[in-house]
C-alpha cells in the first residue's frame, strides 16, 4: 500500500512538474537570442534547458558572426564549460531552433527577444529589426544594460507604436570567455589541449553571487510580472541567487563597474598603462605602484558614488551602499578585515572613514582571502589582472572596452545631472580627464575616426538623455538644452 501511495505521488509530483515546465515554456515563448557573443552562448544553454519553446539567434554581420554560423552549421551545437565543479550548472549544451544571418531576416515568430550585445548597441540593433513586422513580440530581455536602457528599448518600440514589457538583469551574471584566442601566446592553463577552440564552444570561469531584476510594466501597468517570476526561477536554477526590485532605474543602478571603473582606470597611471605596448607590467587591482590603487582614486570613488546615488535618488530609485554591495555581491573581504558592522553602517560614516574602508577593501582582496595557501605560504594572486591595450589597425586607434564603456556611462550621467540641476564634480572631472588625455594624444591623428571621437560620444549620450527625459515627461529636458547651448 505504501507502494502504491509513494507511486501515486511520484505520477502527481511528475505531472505537476511537467505542468510546471509547460507553464515555463509558455511563459516566455519563442525566444530569440540576439548576440554571438560568450554570454548569448551561456544564455542558449540555459534556456535550452526546457525555459523556452523554440530557440532562435541572430546577430549583427560581422566576421564573428560569420564566423560562428560556420561552425555552428558543422556541429549544430553550441556548448558552455565550466572551469571548476562548483560552475557545473552552467555547463552544458544547446541547439537552435533556427539561426538568422542578418537582422533584417528576422521573422514573425518570436514572443522574447533577449539582448545580449553591449547596453550602447540597443538602439543601433534594433533598429536594423524590423520591428514593425514582428507584432508577436511581447517583451525584451537586457542582458546587460546600462543606466537608463529599460526606457531606450521602449522607446524603440514606441516608435513603431508598440508597448512591450523590458525586463532588465542588473549585469550578466557569469564570467564567460570564448576559446578564440588572438594572440597566439596566449595559454589557456584551465582548459585542456583537447578542448576545440571555437566561437561556439565557451568557458564560464565565474558566477555572481547575486544579480537584481525589474520589468517595466511594474511600474507602468502596476502589475506583477509572470515572466519575472519565470526568469528568478531559472536563474536560480544555476544556483543564481535573484532579487526583484519595484523598478528598472533601481536594478540599471547596480552595476559595479560604473562606481569603480572611473575612479580605477580614467587616472593618468592607468590611462598610461593602456596606451604602452612596452615595459614591466602593471595591474588593474593592485596598490600603487604596481596598479592604480591609492587613497586618491578611494576618494574619488566615494565622491562618484554619492553622486551616482543623487541622481538614482532623483528618479525616484534606490540607490546602493557601495561597500555592502562590492562586498555582498560582488567579493567578500574576511571579517579581520572589515567587520559587518561597519559595511551594514558604511552609508552613516563620514567621508574619510569611507575612503578608509575600501581602501582596505581593496588592500584586503589582493590576494583571494578564501583560497588555499600553497607550500610556501602564499595565496592566489587575486589581483594580478593586466591591463587591457588600446590597438591600431591601419590609421584607426581603437581604445578598449575599458574605459570606453566607461566613458559612455560618464557622459550619460553627466547630461543626466545637468538637466536635473545636479553639481557632478567628480563626473565631470573623469570627463575633462579623459578628453584632455584623447586630444593630447590623438590630435594629430590623421583618421577623421579618432577625431570625432568626443564629439560622437557627447552626442550619443545627449540623445540618450533626452529618450530618458522624454520618457519620464521632463519637459525640463528642453529648457536645460536651451541653457546649456547659452552657456557654452
């Protein structure tokens, strides 16, 4: 009888559950992936997983496109790795549904699209969709966004006079690289010779603790989202933990690199590290002088934050404790080193006691704390991270991602400030930083590229501004526009 009861239950726990999946599948429906990148390969294997109804990707041309649709068309596969058992979640396999070589291609059959470019390519993406034809889209999934792009990607749709659901993710959640390699010296030490190097076969070599999710439609409709719902569930099913908030501008304001970056990399030693091509070695995270760590770049970390949380507090979101947040989701310090009382009351502590603490933040993950020390004593060299290089091709410098995108986020808040009537020292001085080491260095450049380089990036930013204040009915927007171009 027992038997029988156990199997009568194991039939309802399996129906249920296969109900369940049903309702998952139903939930976010066809989903396009759009991006060939690392992330869009991990996000494949994750839907694959049974969170979706058919699977589709498409991307942007380009020769890595190319690239991967050839040897995808080979295998018909795409595959994740992970580098130690505590990743195996994320590891696994996926295949499409179908692959689109161009954007334009892009057929009637999609309920989710799922960006996974960079936050600065939204506009340019889907404006190359032809979103006018697609009117089964019900919502779009950033990946990755930046401050802001929630109400960029409505926009977008607005103007095919369409009102879809934006769900934002607070930042990709894992640390996935491509096994492509261009410098050929590279060496790989945690993958195995055997391991085929391709655009479709990836490493996740780290996971976030904890990312943050927001849909639009909470704060337009005031109403819950099923799919968010779906979409915490899935994460944690790699062991992710997730946590809704009531609104995008809350989540987009929690991303750490915009706190850190400027303050670490928009610095004349760092800014010199990126343009080097020769010389011993420095590193992003370590003190001076072998990286750009001192009590200066602290303090100007705690003036950025403050001000970044104005402005987050200005439209009405939630703004971060910036010690409990590198802490708590991003790496941990040992309790010796910083104990919780003071990260729980960072906020309260006057500004020289916060420039003390992450100063020892810092000092205290040079070395990961938690490892294993080896036979001589020593700990993994956390912050042995080189510098990434800017790169000439032809007569066009190209400067990396970071700071670029860096600098992006800066001008935004910048326009941001200025239209809500916000003094922005410390935005404004990583600003004036930046142009000035630009036009010192490549003024004489002959490629008209290089040259426009600020002014595209003012512009850029300015629109994107003006989408935001648009969006939330500022009518100042064009007020403060009208100032701006009488004062300068």
């Amino acid at each position: 009888m027992d038997n029988l009861i156990s199997a009568a239950q194991t039939s309802s726990s399996q129906i249920g559950s296969s109900q369940k999946d049903q309702k998952n599948r139903e939930a976010l429906g066809n989903t396009l992936l759009i991006g060939a990148g690392p992330a869009a390969v991990q996000m494949a294997v994750i839907f694959a997983r049974g969170w979706t109804q058919r699977l589709g990707i498409a991307s942007r041309c380009s020769d890595h496109w190319s690239d991967f649709l050839q040897q995808y068309k080979q295998l018909n596969q795409v595959s994740v790795r992970s580098t130690k058992p505590a990743l195996s979640s994320l590891a696994g396999t996926a295949h499409f549904d179908q692959c689109y070589e161009q954007l334009t291609h892009i057929d009637n059959q999609w309920d989710t699209i799922v960006l996974c470019v960079p936050a600065d390519c939204y506009q340019h993406v889907l404006k190359q969709i032809p979103l006018q034809q697609l009117d089964k889209i019900k919502r779009v999934i950033l990946l990755s966004p930046s401050f802001g792009s929630h109400l960029i990607v409505k926009h977008q749709f607005q103007c095919t006079n369409r009102n879809i659901e934006v769900l934002s993710f607070s930042t990709y959640f894992a640390a996935t690289k491509s096994t492509v390699f261009n410098d050929k010296n590279t060496v790989l030490k945690d993958v195995s010779d055997k391991w085929i190097s391709s655009r479709i076969n990836v490493i996740t070599k780290a996971r976030k603790k904890r990312i943050y999710i927001s849909a639009s439609n909470l704060v337009d409709q005031k109403r819950s989202s099923h799919v968010m719902g779906v979409l915490v569930d899935m994460l944690n099913s790699v062991d992710i933990d997730v946590i809704t908030m009531a609104d995008c501008f809350s989540v987009e304001a929690r991303s750490i690199t915009a706190y850190v970056h400027p303050p670490l990399f928009v610095n004349p030693f760092s800014l010199e590290q990126i343009l080097k091509k020769t010389g011993p070695p420095k590193y992003m995270y370590k003190l001076f002088p072998e990286g750009p760590i001192t009590p200066t770049a602290m303090k100007e970390m705690v003036q950025l934050w403050k001000e970044i949380s104005k402005i987050v507090i200005r439209l009405n979101a939630e703004p971060i404790n910036l010690l409990k947040f590198l802490n708590d989701d991003n790496y941990p310090v040992l309790e010796e080193s910083i104990g919780r009382f003071d990260i729980e009351n960072f906020e309260k502590y006057p500004t020289n006691k916060q420039e003390y603490l992450l100063y020892v933040r810092y000092a205290s993950i040079l070395v990961d704390p938690f490892s294993e020390p080896d036979d001589a004593g020593r700990y993994f060299d956390f912050s042995a991270v080189a510098f990434p290089k800017a790169s000439y091709h032809g007569d066009v410098f190209t400067l990396p991602r970071v700071p670029l995108e860096d600098m992006k986020a800066m001008y935004v808040f910048y326009f941001l400030a200025k239209a809500l009537q916000i003094s922005v020292m410390a935005i404004s001085e990583f600003i004036f930083r930046f142009e000035t080491w630009f036009e010192t260095n490549f003024r004489l450049e002959k490629n008209n590229l290089n040259n426009k380089l600020i002014n595209n990036l003012r512009q850029s930013s300015q629109h994107v501004v003006d989408i935001i204040l648009n969006s939330l009915d500022y009518n100042i927007s064009m007020t403060n526009r009208n100032l701006r171009n009488h004062n300068e």
